[in-house]
C-alpha cells in the first residue's frame, strides 16, 4: 500500500511514516521474529517511496532493535524485538534542548567510560564500522542523523549494561530533535559540520579502543558540550 503524500511532504516525514508502518507490521506479526524484510527496491515500491527514504527508516528501526542487518543476507526482524523502556516528553523549546544536553551528557560520558573499560573485540568492530559509514557519507553530503544515534548506541552497548542500553535507544527521537535543530540554526556548511563531528567522534572511538575510560568519558563530554555551544551560537547569531 503507498503512502498518501503531497508532492511537497518532506522525506522526513515520509522516513517516519514508512518507520511507523514497518514497526506496526513487525508488531502485529506480518514480518515474524526471524523473518527477512523485502529489499529495499520491494519497499520503495510498495510505500511509493525512495529508496533512501526506505533505508533510513530501516535505519531508524535497527537502532531501536527492532531489525538487525546482516551483510550480504539482509536486514532480519529481531528474535527479541526490543522496545525502548523509558518514555520522555517530548523537546518544545530551546529550554528542553539544553536541558535533555544536560542528561546526554551525564548518561554519554559515563557509557564511553564504561564502554572503554568493557567493551569487547565485536563491540569495537561495530563502533568502527558505524564511524567509518558517517565518515563516508560526510563525503557525499548526507546529513546521517541515524548514524550518529546508532554510533552513541553501539557505545552503550558496549557497556554490557542493558539499562544504559534501554535508556541510549529511548534517547533516538531526542537526540534526533537535538541535530535537527542544530541543523536548522547553523550558518556552517555541510563538510564543516561533517569535520566537527566525526574529528570529535575519532577521540571517543580512539579512545575506546585503547581502552582509556577517562580519556574516553573526557572525549564524548567536550563532543557534547561543543554541541550545545554550536548550537546556542547559531541560535544567537539568527536573531541578532
């Protein structure tokens, strides 16, 4: 069944909708655990959607656990489909923004700790294989928001502590709230905001595989903190 839209609906809100319709299909059992989502190509046809579009709302799912990709099989509905366990309100406001920085903040720095000190050989080949795509697609100008939740996931994950992990995946929408935003006010271009990101990404992910937690905990807080200033800067220099 294709998806109502308007020829000027935004492929954001088309991403959503093709995630909702997926969640909703593997949740009534119409794609059952284990089973194999149709191609890419089958699902742009069936929603009447891009292909991008469909694969970053698969994206989207795999970072909730709903969906594991498995290279040169597909992507898989999970055995264990896992739902987030924590349910926030949702960011209004500049003031919500800064204050949910303040909660990644405490939650991140201690999961990059943890994860240096736990982290085992197949957590670190995922943190490396998430941060090599961004540094890809920072080439071809995509904005990887998915990305970026999937790599603060991995992080988590890494940690062997499956609260931190449940509270990372329920964090996605706002952290995902949070780069929009940015994205909205800032005046820097595409590749600077690429070399920002992914030169503060290289210091956790280093450090992490080096298995220094206090260089790891110090890396993801500055990647924060210089978040929150980027984007109360752009904020400030838009309504002068």
């Amino acid at each position: 069944m294709t998806i109502d839209r308007d020829s000027d609906q935004p492929r954001g809100s088309l991403t959503e909708e093709v995630q909702r319709r997926l969640r909703d299909a593997i949740h009534v059992g119409e794609y059952t655990a284990g089973s194999r989502l149709p191609s890419e190509n089958a699902l742009a046809s069936q929603f009447g959607v891009s292909r991008p579009v469909v694969r970053e709302a698969v994206s989207r799912l795999s970072a909730e656990g709903l969906v594991r990709a498995e290279r040169g099989r597909g992507t898989f509905v999970s055995q264990t489909p896992v739902a987030p366990r924590f349910e926030f309100a949702p960011i209004s406001g500049i003031d919500d923004l800064i204050a949910w920085q303040d909660f990644r903040i405490a939650v991140e720095q201690e999961a990059a700790r943890l994860a240096a000190e736990r982290r085992g050989p197949d957590d670190l080949d995922r943190i490396r294989a998430i941060h090599a795509k961004m540094v890809d697609i920072a080439r071809s100008g995509e904005r990887g928001i998915d990305l970026d939740f999937e790599l603060h996931l991995a992080i988590a994950q890494a940690t062997q502590n499956p609260i931190l992990t449940d509270a990372q995946r329920s964090l996605g929408d706002h952290i995902r709230s949070w780069v929009t935003a940015i994205l909205a006010t800032t005046s820097r271009s595409p590749s600077e905001r690429h070399e920002l990101r992914n030169r503060e990404h290289a210091a956790i992910v280093d450090a992490i595989e080096r298995m220094d937690p206090d260089a790891a905990a110090r890396s993801a807080r500055r990647h924060l903190e210089n978040g929150r200033t980027r984007l109360l800067t752009e904020i400030s220099q838009a309504r002068k």
